[in-house]
C-alpha cells in the first residue's frame, strides 16, 4: 500500500490503526444502508397495502349497491294505476248523445195528417152527375134472403121481381119493377138490404140496364124497416141522382154513423120504360154493392 492508503486494493487488508481511525465511518455508512433499506421496505408495505385496499373498498360498493337497488326496484307498483279507464269510460259518454238526434219520425206523421185533409175534400158529389169511378176494397158478402122489395105504399106484389138477384154477384140477372101507369113515370119503390149488423159504409155502386132512372140509397140504424120513405129514420146516404150509365157508384155521406139496413129508392122511371096501360113498362136493378168503411 502506499502510505496514503487506508485500504489494500487487493486484499482489502487495513493499514495499521485504520479501525480505530475510522471505524466511525463504517458504522455509519451501515446505519445509513439499514435505514435506507428500511425505509424502502416501509414504502414498499405501504404501497402493498394501498393497492389491496382499493379493491377491498370497490368489491365492498359493488356488492352493496346491487343488493340495495334490486328490492327497491319493483316499479310495477307504478302501472298499476292504468290510466286507459279513463279515456274508455268518456268516449262512449260522448257518443250516446248523438243518436237521439235522428227523431225523422215526427216528420212522416206530419205529411200522413195531410193526406186525410184531402181525400175529405174528394167527397163532395154533385147532385146530378153520380160517381163512376171503382171501389177499390171489397164489397160485403151478404146472404141471399138479405134483399127483399121495399113496398111501403102498398103496390100489387105480382109487379115485382126476385129482389135476391139484386146481391148474387151476377149483373146479368136483375129484380124488376113495373111502372104504374097511372103514376108514370113517378115510382115510389125500392130494393132494401139487411146487413145483418150495424156497420159503418164508404160507398154503394148500382149496376142497372136502365140508364136514365132517379135513384137515392138511404139508411136506417133501425132492425124493422120504416113504414115510408120520408120517415125520419131513414138517413139519406147520397144525394138524388139521374143514372147516365149501367153502373152509378156513389160515396156514403154518412161514413162515420153505422147502419142496420140500407135501401135503394127508385123515384123516376125514364120515358123509354113507362109503356103503356095495356103493355106497362119496368125497370131493371142488376147488383146493389155496399163497401164497408176503413
């Protein structure tokens, strides 16, 4: 070594004294090392620790904060207040009103009370021209012994016809009446029908192949015929008419009174058959027709 030197270089043997001299600094550079390494190790532990307590305390949220939330998550609480009730109920509200505004009906009614306004009106006949025109309802079915003559003054029977010819459905046939001569061409006889009840008339239709005869059909509520044609309770049914063709059919004046019996009143013969003393002449009824009102 040279003498400058504590240390052999080589061996690392120390000069003579050097550990008494400077043993000091050995120990120290010791103390100094061990606490450097201490210090490293506590760093190190500490930082150890520090990356497993992060963790510690992630795992520790995470597992509490699903627990918690998943009871507290049952919303169906929520829907269980179902708001479309609401909106089903108001709409049929709203659509209710509107159907009672369709009463049309009213209006209908309105126009049938019109109708009967006029067919009133038609009604009136005049006394010498007699309606021609067809009933369209049906005429009464009576029995065959339901027309008899109406003789109220008391002419000889034998001048009279069959008066059942009068209602047999057959125009071809006829009831026949003789004119007086001396009375022509006055009569004063006629057919008379029981209708077997009471009943309420339209119309009567005469079918005749005497055109030209003064006809007038009356009506009575009485069951017994009255003993004269100017009885009181004979109700005329139509005016005094003058036949101009083979079938006369008249409207009843009285449609809203019901009648027993009607009877067909022959006041005039035409000149064509008055005749003579020696060879009277007569008059034809074919049918009597009654139309039953409503």
């Amino acid at each position: 070594m040279s003498p400058d030197q504590d240390w052999c270089l080589q061996c690392g043997a120390g000069a003579p004294g050097s550990l008494s001299s400077g043993g000091w600094r050995s120990a120290g550079v010791i103390l100094i090392a061990a606490a450097v390494l201490a210090l490293a190790a506590a760093g190190a532990a500490v930082a150890a620790l520090s990356k497993h307590a992060k963790p510690h305390v992630n795992t520790v949220a995470v597992v509490h904060v699903p627990a918690a939330s998943t009871p507290v998550t049952p919303a169906p609480t929520t829907p269980a207040t179902p708001v479309p009730t609401t909106p089903a109920l108001s709409t049929p509200a709203v659509k209710t009103p509107k159907i009672p505004v369709t009463p049309t009906i009213p209006k209908t009614a309105v126009k049938t009370t019109t109708t009967p306004t006029t067919s009133t009106s038609t009604t009136t006949t005049t006394t010498e021209s007699p309606e021609e025109t067809p009933e369209t309802q049906s005429a009464l079915l009576l029995d065959t012994n339901a027309a008899s003559t109406y003789n109220p003054y008391g002419y000889p029977a034998s001048g009279y016809g069959d008066p059942s010819l009068t209602i047999d459905g057959d125009p071809s046939t006829a009831w026949t009446a003789q004119v007086q001569p001396d009375k022509a061409p006055a009569m004063a006889v006629g057919v008379l029908v029981n209708l077997g009840k009471s009943r309420k008339l339209s119309a009567v239709e005469l079918i005749s192949s005497t055109v030209g005869m003064r006809v007038q059909f009356y009506g009575t509520t009485a069951h017994t015929a009255p003993n004269s044609i100017t009885d009181p309770a004979w109700v005329p049914l139509s005016h005094s008419v003058l036949t101009t063709t083979k079938k006369t059919h008249l409207k009843v004046l009285n449609s809203s009174e019901a009648f027993a019996q009607i009877v067909l009143w022959i006041s005039r013969a035409p000149a064509s058959a008055v005749g003579t003393e020696q060879a009277p002449g007569h008059v034809d009824v074919n049918e009597i027709e009654i139309f039953p009102a409503g």
